[in-house]
C-alpha cells in the first residue's frame, strides 16, 4: 500500500471523532457554538496528521533486537477501550460545566487533547507497524499526512452537519443515543481484544 493510501485507511480508522473530543463537540453542538465545533475539528485533524508522521518517523528507527510484542500491550488496549467506552455510555457529554471559548481555543483545545490522547497514537501505531520501512521520504510523509487529513477531515464533515440538523430540529438527545451507541461498540471490543488475546497467550 502507497503511503497515501495507508493515510486515508488510517485516517478512516482512527479518525473517528468519538471520545473527549467527539464529546466537547457535542456539548458545544447543544449550546449552538458550531464555530468552535469546527474549530475542533481543524485542530484534531491536524493533530492527527502530526501524530501519524510522528509514529512513522519512530517505527523508523532502529529497534533494540530483544524488543518483542508482549501480550501487556493488548490488555493495556483492552482496557483503554473500556474505560473510554463507559465513560462515552455513562457520560456522553463529558464534563458539562463551561462554556465555549474563542475559535482559536476551539482549534487548540482539539490539537491538544488528540496530542495526549494515548488510543490515538496508540490507533496510528498498530496499523503503521505493518507498513514499516526502513526510511520515510519528506513527500511519503507528506503522502501520509494527506492521507491522515482526508479521512480524518471526512469524517468531521459528516459529522457537523449531522449535529446541527439535530440541535435545529430539536433532537439533541439522538446524539447522546448515537455517543452512547459506539460507547457499547467500545466497550464490546475491549473486551473481545482481551478475550483473543487471554486465549491466545493461555495455548
């Protein structure tokens, strides 16, 4: 696959706006702060892109040779996405309380909260561990990127619109069904990643 493709399959995958910012958004959504809505969506993507280039750039490297997979890794996975998945069920919404700032608050809010996000580099990290090269050109990281901000954006702009129809036609509560929906998707693939992985290391 072409760098540009591993991008937008990346992006696709973890781009999806759920979670701490998928849910800042929405609460911005129902207090109509669509500007700062995209201005979150601006900054996460671009957060994104920098995250993918920073997790190729590192699986570039050299790697000690007794560094192995360890099934640690895929419990730790595990557990982040039930965590997040009911914290999304229980608390859709987030932390309430505030209120919107600026859109310049708006755009680092998003960059930073995907910056130290662990399941986005963590996302990035397992799918670009098998398109590791030995280097990565200026433009197949810059392939990357595009890749990265074409999905990721996509799927922002599904989703703002989504949201205002909803807070115009006075259905905000098909959001939180919709948070909490994926929330159970999160929360089943937890559990099913430490299933897989409990049999796998138990043979």
């Amino acid at each position: 696959m072409s760098e540009l493709g591993t991008g937008l399959y990346a992006g696709l995958l973890v781009g999806v706006p759920f979670g701490p910012v998928g849910a800042l958004a929405l609460r911005y959504a129902i207090k109509g702060a669509f500007p700062q809505v995209c201005a979150l969506a601006v900054g996460t993507v671009l957060a994104e892109a920098a995250v993918a280039i920073i997790v190729a750039v590192i699986l570039a490297q050299p790697w000690p040779s007794g560094l192995t997979y360890h099934p640690a890794m895929s419990f730790a996975f595990a557990a982040f996405l039930t965590v997040v998945g009911t914290k999304m069920v229980l608390r859709p919404l987030g932390n309430s309380s505030g209120s919107p700032g600026s859109v310049a608050l708006g755009v680092s809010q998003g960059a930073g909260i995907t910056l130290v996000n662990p399941g986005v580099a963590a996302g990035y990290f397992s799918i670009l561990l098998g398109s590791r090269t030995a280097t990565w050109s200026a433009t197949g990281l810059a392939s990357l990127a595009a890749g990265v901000i074409a999905t990721s954006g996509a799927w922002w702009l599904a989703l703002v619109p989504f949201l205002r129809r909803m807070i115009r036609i006075g259905k905000p509560d098909w959001t939180l069904v919709l948070v909490r929906g994926i929330g159970v998707v999160f929360v089943l693939g937890g559990i099913v990643v430490a299933v897989r992985t409990a049999l796998g290391y138990a043979s």
